[in-house]
C-alpha cells in the first residue's frame, strides 16, 4: 500500500499584463479554482514583463481593475508582489517570493498552452518546475502539434490524475481542457480606441475605472 503526503490544497497563480482583466481571465481563474479543489487563484498583474512591449494603463490601474473585477468573488484574489518590486518581474522570482511565503502549500503555476511550448525561452525555466506545478491551460478544441517541443519534458513531469497536485508541493505538470471565451485585451483595448463599446467582455467595474481614467483612449 503507498502511503501519500497529502498537502493543504494547492494554491493557483495566474500572472498576466491584465490590460485589462476581462471575463476571459475571470473564468479561467474561477473554473480552475472549482475544477481542481484549489486553495485560491492569485491573481498577479506583472510590473515590468520581460517578454512583450510595455503595458498600456500603469501597473497601479492594472491592479485596481483586477481588484476591482474579484471584489467579493470567493477563491479569486489579487497578488501586487510583482508591483512591488524594482527589477523586472521574471516569473522565478515571484515563485520564490511565494515559496517562502507558503512553504508547505502546493503551488500551481497556470499556463496556457502556447506560453507551456514556448516555456524553454523563459529566465531559468528548469528551475520553474522545481518551485510550482505547472497547470496548462488547453482551450478546448485547440490540437496539440504532432510534433510537441516539450514532449520530453511533459513525459517526465506530466500527473495522471489532479490529486497528485495534492501530494507533490511542486514538480507535476497538469494539463486541464477549459472551454474558453475569444475575449482578449487587445480587441478591448481596439473597441475602445475605435469608439465603440466593450460592454459585456469585462466586468463593468472594471469598465467603469476604464472611464474614469480615460484609458485606452
Ligand atoms: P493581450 O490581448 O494584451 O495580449 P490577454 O487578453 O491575452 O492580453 P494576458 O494578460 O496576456 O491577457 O493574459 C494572462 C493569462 O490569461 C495568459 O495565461 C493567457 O493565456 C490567459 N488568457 C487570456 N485571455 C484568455 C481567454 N479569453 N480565455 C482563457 N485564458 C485567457
């Protein structure tokens, strides 16, 4: 008979530019919060992201409309870690900002799948996996290529069942199929700049700090 460590239920860390937080993130976040038992989804705005162009709304805004879009909402919280710092936000640093904070809970890094294949040209990315589980995203209907770059890498992290999140602090890769809605940032940030309504992508508190704010403009 195997005996298992079982851990506190794992922790969910959803980092994103968030500009803005819109229902895409908001669902993403609340299906894996109920599917997989989690603790909580953190939800981490990035300060300064190595990988793409500068954000458009301030690092400040973008953390008033994620706590501004989870206001009340059980399990969904927001994380301003990566605010508070001065280097660039590289995602090992956050993780073991958090390990530290959260020794004995499991930690699950959330990925969609293309972030998942393009894993290898992230800062220290080996040393991902030894700090968090990776929970990959795969939209449903979407097909993994025939040829898959972390292939090797999946065959030897990937978990058979969810509850190994449970029994491990780090170390699993858990591939979850969400059905996703086609709302992104971009077309938000497009729908405002072109003068039309972005009504019904995002919630409208956060619409309302858009606004006020005049973002987007
Ligand atoms: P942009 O359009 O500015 O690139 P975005 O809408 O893709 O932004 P990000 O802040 O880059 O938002 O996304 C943060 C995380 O949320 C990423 O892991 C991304 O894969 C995921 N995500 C974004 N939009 C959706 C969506 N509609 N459904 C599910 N996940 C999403």
């Amino acid at each position: 008979m195997t005996i298992h460590t079982i851990y506190p239920k794992p922790i969910g860390l959803l980092g994103g530019t968030f500009d803005p937080i819109h229902h895409g993130h908001l669902r993403l976040a609340l299906e894996l919060y109920e599917r997989l038992d989690l603790a909580e989804v953190r939800l981490l705005p990035s300060a300064n992201p190595p990988h793409r162009e500068a954000p458009t709304a301030s690092a400040q805004l973008r953390l008033d409309m994620v706590q501004a879009a989870i206001q009340g909402v059980p399990g969904l919280s927001a994380d301003d870690r990566e605010l508070r710092r001065h280097q660039p936000s590289y995602t090992v640093d956050t993780l073991l900002s958090i390990r530290e904070e959260y020794p004995y809970h499991p930690l699950c890094l959330i990925l969609g799948m293309d972030a998942f294949m393009a894993l290898s040209s992230w800062y220290q990315w080996e040393r991902l996996i030894t700090l968090a589980h990776l929970l990959v995203v795969r939209r449903i209907g979407t097909l993994l290529p025939e040829v898959h770059r972390m292939q090797e890498f999946l065959n030897s992290h990937q978990l058979h069942h969810p509850d190994e999140l449970r029994q491990q602090l780090a170390g699993g890769v858990w591939i979850e199929e969400i059905p996703a809605l086609t709302i992104s940032a971009t077309q938000i940030r497009d729908l405002i700049a072109t003068g039309r309504n972005p009504r019904y992508l995002l919630p409208q508190t956060v619409l309302n700090l858009i606004h006020t704010h005049q973002l987007y403009r």
